[in-house]
C-alpha cells in the first residue's frame, strides 16, 4: 500500500509538473517581450567596414587583415552557440598581442605635466619596437572606420586590453612630437570612443568605451590645470567634452542583450569548455577592474541557467515575462534620467505565480545593474566637469566660481544632484558629489573632483581726466 501511494504521488507530480511547464509554453508572449526579443538594425554590409571586426583581430600578425581574423572568429562563435570566448589560439591571430600591465605603458599619463613628459619621451616612442609601431598604424586606421557592435547576443567577450594600451600610445605619440597633434588625436579619440558608447549593444562594450572616454579626460584635466595652460590647448577645447546625449547615458541595447541571453540560456546548453569559461570571467574582471566596478558585477547581471525536467527547463514563460516588465521598466529609467533603477520586487503583480510554480521556478535572482548606471553617470559627470575647467579658463565679468558654474546652465548640472558643479576654494577644485550625494568637500576619495585654474575678466581701467593743452599763438 506504501509504494502504491509513492507511485501515486510520483505520477500526479510529473503530470503537475509536465502540464505547468506545456501550458507555460502555450501562452502567447507579451508585447514587451516580443520587442525585447528583437535584434538590433545594422547598416553596415561590408563586415571589413566595421571597425567592430577589426577590434577582435587588432592583435593578428602584420600580414593579415585584422577585420577578416575578426569576421572569421565571430562566425565561430555565431556556429557554435553559448560559446564563451573568442578562439585567439588560432596561429597568427594573438601575433600581436600585448602582455604588458596598462600602468607600465607610457607611465606618465597620469603625471602631473603630461605633455612635458611626453615630449621627454619622444625618443623613445619614436623607436618603437615593430608590434607597436603596427598596433599604432591600425589604431590609427580604426578610429576613421564606422563602428556596429556585432557582440549583441553571444556571450564572447573581446580582448580590450590591447586597444587601451594603443590608444595611449596613439596620443603619447601625438604630444611627443607637437601640441597640436596631440590635441587633435585626443579629440578624435574621444569623438570615436564616444560612438563606441552610442552603439554599443553589449554591456561589455558600453564598459570599455567609458574607461577609454575616462582616460582621456584624466589627460585633458591635466593638461588644463597647469599654472599657464598651452594656448595651443586651450584653442582646441571648446566642445571638446559636451555631456552624454540619451543614446549614450541609455543601457537600453545591453539590457536586452543580456535578456536574450538569459532567455536563450537554456535552449542553447553548455558548450563552453572550462578555458573558454575562464577567459570570459578574466576579461571581465579586466573590465571591472579597470572601471572600478565591483568585482562580481558582470555576473550580478547574469542570469543563472535555471532547474530542468527530464531535460526540459523549468523556467517559465510567466517568469520572463516578468523579467521582461522589469528591464522595459530599467531601460524607461535610463532614457529619462532617472536615478534609482526599478526594483523586481516593486513591480508587483508583474508575475502570477502559484504555490507550485513558485516552487519548480523560483524567482530569486535580480539582476544589479546600479554599479553600470552609477558609472554612466560618472562619465557623464567628468565631461562635464572637463568642460567647465575650460569655462574657467575664460575672463569673466562674473566675480565668483559659484556664479559662474550655475548661469552655464543646467546641461553642465551636476547629474547626481542636478545642482550646478560645486567648488572648493581652498582645494581650487570643481567637483560633483558623486553617487553618495553628500558634498565631500571635493574629496577624490568620494567626490569626483578636478583641479580648476580660474581666469577673471580684468576690470575696466578708470578714465584719466585729461588737462587741455594751451595752445599758443603763433606770433
């Protein structure tokens, strides 16, 4: 009698279980999710055109075509879905590659005299070993090349490391032989990067493009902090660093992204091996480390691969449609500015899920995606922060730095407080608050600060009176 009323049991579970997860399969999807599920509109045919191709194959031997290794790895991982990494064990294809710490290469772009130290190095850079003097030539080929990032929805992270380090030997290159020419590289670093960001489909790319834009801002702040700012500089830096437009601050394509993935995460199965894991989470971290972020962020927002079922997925179309509502919700709130993202569980009612459901697939991961908000806001901050240090640089009628950082208008607000940039006369600096929102007195361990040289418009010298000359009559 036990085991019959075991077995009883045994059936009506799988039967319960078999009939939840096909009328789950049954239901129509969502609109949201629809939509959600779209991929991205490209315009480029020509995959040699796209800058994107040639990315992935920068580091390949100096007889092939970056853009083709680049196409050839990317429809490796297209074939073989859920794959991890991109293959750069392939000969020639990591010929290139550079092993060097970012901090080791060109070290005095940090340095307090930038452009000095640059032009101190100009012997060196000059004889550049044969990799970087390529690395340089197809760096400098890549930032007039279009760009469509091709990584929405493969989970493949590219190799960044080596673009970072040639964009600082692009630019050092660039001062260490004229002002001018460094200067015009740094703003042609910075418009490409920024398109980088504007297009970015992947969070991981939107993560790069911000710590390249970063890098050089630290530069261009250094530069517009000496006692006697270049001229040269100072006749290149109007509109040099605008704030984010909506397209770039919005995470509206990496929110999908990852949906799909999570989406797609158990049809696909496990076909990364453990070295093409590995590698996925040590770019990562690269990532995040550079950026500051977390070091668990990139798997924060990674879905878990959820319980199956005689091999089926126990993950229901109830539950994506609630993941759904949630990043809709996320994207809303990056495009208009928000500052705190929706939370799963304050979208109530998003979700009707029953005893059993709750059971065979629980709700229990939320995706964090604060650390990518709060640095996109950072970002935007430092522009604007950059455009003001040359604000400053401007005679003014104003006679104070506070009057003067709020009538340049809200654009150039402190996007934390919306408040217009504060400064510490003590300190010489202009800051925001940054995202704790309390005023630090332009700490740099809280606040994100810059040093501001502050130029006032000389006052209207006095009218002499003037003695009318006697004039003498001639005899």
């Amino acid at each position: 009698m036990k085991h019959l009323i075991i077995g009883v049991v045994v059936i009506w579970a799988i039967f319960q279980i078999s009939s939840f997860i096909w009328s789950s399969k049954g239901q129509s999807p969502s609109a949201t999710y629809t939509k959600l599920l779209e991929s991205p509109q490209y315009r480029l045919t020509n995959p040699y055109e796209n800058g994107y191709f040639y990315l992935l194959g920068f580091t390949a031997a100096a007889s092939l075509d970056p853009a083709k290794v680049g196409h050839e790895m990317w429809l490796e991982i297209s074939a073989a879905r859920g794959s991890n990494s991109f293959d750069y064990g392939k000969p020639g294809r990591a010929e290139l590659q550079i092993d060097t710490p970012l901090e080791e290469v060109i070290p005095v772009w940090n340095s307090e005299n930038p452009a000095n130290e640059f032009r101190h190095l100009q012997t060196r850079i000059q004889t550049l070993s044969g990799r970087d003097r390529t690395l340089l030539m197809r760096y400098e080929h890549w930032l007039a090349m279009p760009f469509e990032d091709m990584g929405f929805g493969h989970r493949a992270t590219p190799r960044f490391l080596d673009m970072q380090v040639a964009h600082r030997l692009y630019i050092a290159d660039g001062f260490s032989r004229q002002t001018g020419l460094g200067m015009q590289r740094l703003k042609q670093d910075l418009h490409m990067w920024r398109s980088v960001l504007r297009n970015a489909t992947t969070v991981s790319t939107k993560v790069i493009a911000q710590i390249v834009i970063v890098d050089d801002l630290r530069l261009l702040s250094n530069l517009l902090s000496q006692p006697t700012v270049d001229q040269t500089v100072l006749a290149m830096t109007p509109n040099i660093a605008p704030p984010f437009t909506t397209a770039e601050s919005s995470l509206h394509w990496p929110l999908r992204h990852q949906f799909i993935l999570g989406v797609h995460a158990d049809r696909i199965g496990e076909s990364s091996t453990e070295k093409q894991t590995e590698s996925l989470i040590a770019q990562e971290q690269w990532l995040a480390n550079m950026a500051h972020l977390p070091q668990e962020a990139f798997r924060r927002i990674s879905h878990p691969r959820t319980p199956s079922f005689l091999g089926i997925p126990l993950q229901t179309r109830e539950t994506w449609e609630m993941y759904a509502t949630y990043y809709d919700a996320v994207i809303q709130a990056t495009e208009t500015g928000q500052s705190a993202l929706p939370k799963i569980h304050a979208l109530g009612g998003t979700a009707r899920q029953g005893i059993f459901e709750s059971l065979v697939s629980p709700n229990s991961f939320e995706p964090d995606w604060d650390p990518f908000h709060q640095q996109l806001r950072e970002t935007d901050a430092r522009l604007r922060l950059a455009s003001l240090q040359v604000v400053l640089q401007r005679p003014s009628a104003q006679t104070t730095v506070p009057n003067r950082l709020a009538q340049v208008g809200s654009s150039y607000y402190d996007p934390f407080s919306g408040l217009p940039m504060l400064w510490s006369p003590t300190q010489q600096r202009i800051y925001s608050v940054g995202k704790d929102r309390y005023d630090d007195g332009g700490d740099l361990t809280f606040d994100i600060s810059v040093p501001a040289i502050v130029s006032h418009k000389p006052a209207p010298k006095e009218s002499q009176p003037t003695t009318p000359t006697k004039r003498t009559n001639p005899r």
